[in-house]
C-alpha cells in the first residue's frame, strides 16, 4: 500500500483510500438507488462539495504542484455537475429557476470560501 500513501504527508494516509472510496460512490455506487433524477444530481453535488472543501483544507499531499492538480480538476468535476443541474433544471418555472440560481450561487461562494 505504500505506492498509494508514499505522496502523502503522513498524517493523511488515509486520504487516498477515501478518495477511491468517493470515486466509486460517485462513479457508480449511486446509480441503482437514484438513477440519473435530479435527486441523484444533488446528492452527487453535495458528496463532491464536502470532498473539494475537505480536500483543500487538508492539503493532503506533500507537493503543492500535485495539490493545485487536484484541486483544479475537483473543481473542474464539480462544474461539470453544475452545469448538468442547470441543464435538468431547464424545464423548471421561472420560480424555480431563481431559487435553483440561489442554491447554485451559495454553493459557488462556499466553494469561494473554503479556498
């Protein structure tokens, strides 16, 4: 195991193997419970939310050029489900149109935050 945790600094050796463990969730895990609804897309946002904040504020990994890597691709992941959100939101009224802009700007600020 020590070819998963060697670019680790040592108190987060745990890191990779929760980083495998939400890749799977996200990956495929979740699929037969809620199957492509927009319930799926919000839980998929919020388990990558908590991940990208947990993850840049731990600073798992001894070299900061792997650590930007991460992050910018978390980030890069989590638009990704963003943009997919506004898409299925597409048919919503304009009511709902504002209040899912509500949600989407608070979760930018929060992402903005844990920076």
């Amino acid at each position: 195991m020590s070819f998963l945790t060697s670019h680790l600094r040592a108190r987060n050796w745990w890191y990779e193997i929760v980083a495998l463990d939400v890749r799977l969730l996200l990956g495929g895990a979740l699929c037969p419970v809620i199957h492509h609804t927009g319930l799926h897309m919000i839980v998929v946002l919020m388990i990558m939310l908590a991940f990208l904040i947990t993850t840049r504020d731990i600073n798992p990994y001894l070299n900061k050029g792997h650590q930007a890597i991460l992050n910018i691709i978390l980030f890069a992941e989590l638009s990704t489900v963003l943009f997919g959100l506004i898409v299925k939101a597409e048919f919503l009224t304009s009511a709902a149109e504002s209040a899912m802009s509500a949600v989407m700007l608070a979760i930018a600020l929060l992402v903005g935050r844990a920076g």
